[in-house]
C-alpha cells in the first residue's frame, strides 16, 4: 500500500511539474532545424509572398479583375500591363492577384476542413474500444475507396461551384489520410508510461486525448496537412479547367489556365503566368512540406514528446533494474 501511495505522488508531482513548465521548449528545436532548412525557407517566402499579394490586393492589383479594355486585347507584357492582358483586355496581374485570394483560400481552409474530421475521427477510432473502432475504420475506408476527384465533380455538380461548396467537397475527400494516421499515432502512444500516469491520477479520457495525446499527434497532422494544401489547389485549377470552377468573373488561378488555354497560340505569356503561379505554390507547400517532416522527425535528433516537457525527467528514463529495486 506504501509503494502505491509513494507512486501516485510522484506521478502526481510530475503531472504539476509538466503544468508549470514552459510548453515552449518542444517547439524550439523544430523551429531551429526548420530555419536550417534552406528549400523550405525558400518555400516559405514564396508563400509569404504569395499570401501578402492576395491580402492586399485592393491596393497592389492596378486594375479591378473583371474591367475590360477591349483596345488592348491580348496585349502583350508591358509597363501598362505587366504580365500583358486576354483576349477581353483584362489585365493578367490583377487576375492573378485576386485569383490568389480564391486558390489559397480554397487550399488552406479545406485542410481545416480535413484536420477538424480526420483528427476527430482519428481520435475516437484510437481510443474507443475494439467495436468503435472497427466502425469508424470501416466507414474511413468506405471513403477512401472513392475516387477522389470523381467525388468532387459529384458534389459541384449536385450543389453549385460556390467557394465554400468547393472547400466542403475538397475537405471531405481529405480526412481520411489524417484519420489513419490519427488513429494509429493514438493506438501506439496510449500504451506510454505517461498515458498510464495520467490515466492512474483520474484524468478521464478526452482530458488526456486533449492534453497528452493531440500535442504528439499534431506534428504528423501539420505535415500532412502542410502537402494536402497543393493538392486542393491543383484540384481548384483542375475542376476549372473542365468547367466546373467559379463561374465568370470570379477570379481564380484555375479559371486564368482555363482562359488562356483558348489563346495559347497567340498569347502565350497568359499561360505561362497561370501556370506559374500554380507550379510555384504547389512547389513551395511541397518544400515547406519537407522541411517540417525533417524537422519534426524525432529520428532525426532529440527526443520524442512525451505529453511533459523536456527538461521534466521521464520514468521511461530510469534503467528498468533500477525501477525493479525500487
């Protein structure tokens, strides 16, 4: 009774300790090996810059991105039109830069969309008993099993071509990679001594999905979410492409390449810019992608999280002849 009473104090003094301790000190290290990562800061910028474009907008695009200047169609680059205009006169760059807008919102909201199920899913799968969790992988590959790009021309073609119908159809064809990948994190850490030291103090299930089990799960999440983001936005460009993007005028990278596909023969200037700026984000979100797996990776140095901070010690720390005398 004296050996029970003794552990659960020093669980207990641990559990204050990882409170009172700076959270902080897991990031840093990642954050080092993330600024030592040369293609990923480069891709950073470029979504820096991508992203600053399409917030400031209003004031950076020259033209509104639906006036047409017909005596000037399909002119080419110049200092009036600095990536030239269409075949309606409207000029590329004010095209592009409120297109931004549309492609990177549809890119990161629809793995909001995507984390916000796929965890939720993940979660409960991992730690629902063996029932819950035969049915919700069940359903997972239910979903998995469809087409991907199949499904999202479905669902446009039933409800509309709307932005947010785009980030629902997009996001609901996503989740079912981070459930998986939710799921076995959660199978394989709930087994871990300071899952158990926290189960023994009385923390009830969801109190340690959300304080012990999320923050060593969310670093796979982040990366998978960081290389779902080019696929949404490729996906964007392609249901453009077939006609079931944003209807006109609405601006998007996706309607741009579909415009000047019509004129690549004599303006070619108009896809090249498309297809550049696409390319560009979809390189830099993979780049990026890269450099957080790399620099979350525990493999790659440090030490894994353990649910407490770093400089608290571990009782998976103590050689097990030790534990055994004690």
């Amino acid at each position: 009774m004296n050996r029970t009473s003794k552990l659960l104090t020093e669980l207990r003094g641990l559990r204050d300790a990882g409170r009172a301790a700076p959270r902080s000190s897991s990031w840093a290290l990642p954050a080092r090996r993330l600024l030592r990562h040369r293609a990923a800061m480069v891709g950073l910028i470029v979504i820096a810059v991508f992203g600053a474009l399409a917030a400031l907008a209003p004031w950076v695009a020259p033209y509104d991105p639906a006036s047409q200047h017909l005596d000037a169609s399909l002119h080419s680059p110049s200092a009036s039109y600095w990536l030239g205009t269409d075949q309606l006169g409207r000029d590329q760059f004010s095209r592009l830069v409120y297109g931004a807008r549309v492609s990177l919102a549809v890119g990161v909201l629809t793995q909001v969309v995507a984390i916000g199920l796929g965890v939720t899913v993940g979660m409960a799968a991992g730690l629902g008993g063996r029932w819950a969790d035969s049915l919700l992988m069940r359903l997972t590959d239910v979903a998995y099993s469809f087409p991907d790009l199949l499904l999202v021309i479905l669902l446009v073609s039933i409800f509309g071509a709307s932005p947010a119908m785009l980030v629902a159809a997009i996001g609901l064809v996503s989740w079912t990679t981070i459930a998986r990948l939710v799921r076995g994190q959660v199978l394989s850490l709930r087994e871990e001594e300071f899952v158990q030291a926290a189960r023994a103090t009385g923390a009830s299930g969801w109190g340690i999905a959300w304080r012990h089990l999320l923050p060593n799960v969310l670093g796979p999440v982040i990366v998978t979410a960081t290389f779902g983001v080019p696929a949404a936005v490729f996906a964007e460009a392609a249901l453009a492409f077939i006609g079931l993007g944003l209807a006109p005028p609405a601006s998007s990278w996706g309607r741009s390449v579909t415009d000047s596909f019509a004129t690549m023969q004599v303006a070619p200037w108009l896809t090249v810019s498309s297809c550049l700026a696409v390319a560009a984000t979809m390189m830099s979100f993979t780049f990026l992608g890269d450099g957080l797996r790399d620099a979350l990776d525990p493999r790659s140095g440090g030490r894994r999280a353990t649910g407490v901070p770093a400089d608290v010690p571990s009782l998976t720390a103590a050689p097990r002849e030790e534990r055994r005398a004690a």
